[in-house]
C-alpha cells in the first residue's frame, strides 16, 4: 500500500514540476515579448521624434476684427458703413414722426371730421405705416447686404497677404483667432497683416 502511496506522490511531484516549467516558460516568454514591444515602442518613439523635428510646424495667428479695427482700409470701411447706417436711420426717423403727426392730427380732428374724410386719412395712415415699415426692412437688408460685401472684399485682401506671408516665411499654416482660445503672441501676425494691408494700393473701403 505504501508504494501506492510513493508512486502517486512521485506522479504528482512530477506533475507538478512540469506545471511549474510551463508557467516558468510562459512567464519568460511573456517578459521576451514585453521587451519586445517596449523595444518596438521606443524605437516608434524616436522615429516620430525625428519626424516631427524634421517637419516642425510654424503656425500663424490674425485677429481679422483687429485687423478691422486697426488698419486704415478697415477704418474707411467702418466710417463708411457707420455714415450710411446714419443716413439710413435719418430717414427713417423722420418719415416716423410724419407718421406720428399725421396721427395726432387725425385724434385732433376726429370728431370735426365727416365720415368720409375720417375713412380716408385712416387708409392714408395705413398706407404711410405699411410703406414705413417696408422701408425699414429694406434698409436693414441693404445695410446688411453692403456690411457683408465690404468686409468680404476686406477679407479677401487679407486672405492673399496671409498667403504670402506664409509662403515667403515658410510657415506651415495661418489661422482665424477666433476659436483659439490661447496662442504665444510670438505667432500673433496681427500688426504686420496691418501693415501690409495699410500700403495696399487696390484696397479703398466703403465710400
């Protein structure tokens, strides 16, 4: 019964020697690939290094509001919109309040009045109001209409400058200011795209 006993506990202790070779191997293995990978992933790391020093990025940034606001084009613009808006809210002004006096004149009137000539002021009135308030529509359409041409001529100057200025300084892109919400102002092209714009000869802004 005893070498039963031996011979199941030499079978297992075999067994389990085995088991451990196993794990052992597969632990090694795993550790050979680990190192591997690591190897693999430095050597992915250094290759992008040298790619990305190869091809450094040099990226630009205008504020084309400031642009607007600081370039003499852009003032012209402004000062040629700002005069129209004027004239435009002007008349407006006062075919309002020869609306308005025709309305307190008929109050006034009101019980002088026959009938008739009652009815026919009220169908001026209407007239005077509804025109007036097409005339306000159309002007704001206007207004907009020559807001959005002027600035897109503006923009269309800066545009071109942009690209050559980035040709000529090698940069690798130009962007809008709007949407970054943090840049080095080492990169703010700003000043120098008003500079520029202020020697252009073909840009003249609303009159």
């Amino acid at each position: 019964m005893m070498n039963h006993w031996v011979f199941y506990d030499t079978e297992a202790k075999r067994d389990a020697h085995t088991t451990n070779d196993r794990n052992n191997r597969k632990r090694e293995a795993i550790m050979q690939l680990n190192k591997a990978v690591f190897v693999i992933l430095v050597m992915v790391a250094m290759g992008l290094g040298v790619n990305l020093q190869a091809a450094e990025l040099k990226i630009g940034i205008i504020d084309f509001q400031l642009v607007v606001e600081k370039s003499q084009p852009g003032q012209r613009v402004e000062a040629g919109l700002k005069k129209e808006g004027e004239r435009m809210e002007a008349e407006l002004k006062k075919d309002k309040e020869e609306l308005q006096s025709l309305k307190d004149k008929m109050e006034r009137e009101a019980m002088v009045m026959s009938r008739e000539a009652r009815e026919e002021k009220e169908i001026e009135f209407r007239v005077k109001a509804r025109n007036l308030q097409e005339k306000d529509q159309r002007y704001r359409q206007e207004f907009v209409g020559k807001q959005r041409e002027e600035i897109d001529k503006l923009r269309k100057v800066v545009l071109e400058i942009a690209q050559e200025i980035g040709k000529k300084e090698g940069f690798t892109m130009i962007v809008s200011k709007v949407g970054v919400l943090y840049n080095d102002p080492a990169v703010d092209l700003t000043d120098k795209v008003v500079q520029l714009l202020n020697k252009r000869k073909d840009v003249q802004g609303a009159q």
